[in-house]
C-alpha cells in the first residue's frame, strides 16, 4: 500500500494552470494601469486648457493679488501646520514594576539545564 503516491499529471496541471492565471490577473492589471494613467493625463490636459483659455483675456491688473491678502493667507497657512502637533511635556516615566515569577523567566531555565 502506497500512502504518499502522487498523481504528477495532476500536479503539473494544477501548477501551470495556476501560473497562467496569475499571470493573465497580472497583464490585465498592468493593462488597467495604463489605460487609467492615459485617461487622467486626457483630464488634466483638458483643464489646462480651459484655464489657459479663461487667463489669456486676463490683464495684469486682474490677476494681481494684494500684498495684504498674500500675508494673511501665508499666516493662516502656518498657523494651521504649526498646529498639527500636540503640544507635549517631553517628560519620559517609566514605572518599572517587579514581578516574581512570569512563565517567560521559567522557561528559560528549563532550556539551558540540559541533563545527558
């Protein structure tokens, strides 16, 4: 009686037919990628377009920003990213705490008294 016997018929099919699988999941994902990256470059072509169109009419004046409102939109700016962090103590406590039997401390005995 023969437990272990392998059907290798079997066994190579399943693996190729396996590998093939992944390999055509593969293809179509890197198909998807590329179809989806020429799509969002379409998108933003387009609206750079459209902006160039709505800006060349523009003249200087109408498109200068006083220096009033840049500064308070550069101080909002920092405001808001300075605050981003909590303030902290930079204090460090650690509580050590002793215990008197742990199963991790008594295992450790048991590995290195080897008896022969």
């Amino acid at each position: 009686m023969i437990i272990l016997k392998i059907d290798w018929g079997a066994a190579l099919i399943t693996t190729f037919l396996g590998i093939t699988i992944v390999f055509i999941a593969l293809v179509i994902l890197v198909i998807c990628f590329q179809l989806l990256a020429k799509l969002m470059t379409r998108q933003v072509k387009s609206k750079k377009v459209k902006l160039g169109k709505a800006v060349d009419h523009l003249s200087d004046d109408e498109l200068h920003v006083p220096a009033a409102d840049t500064a308070a939109i550069a101080m909002a700016l920092h405001l808001y990213f300075s605050d981003v962090h909590d303030i902290e103590s930079n204090v460090i406590t650690i509580k050590r705490i002793e215990r008197r039997y742990s199963p991790w401390s008594s295992k450790i005995y048991g590995i290195n008294n080897l008896v022969r």
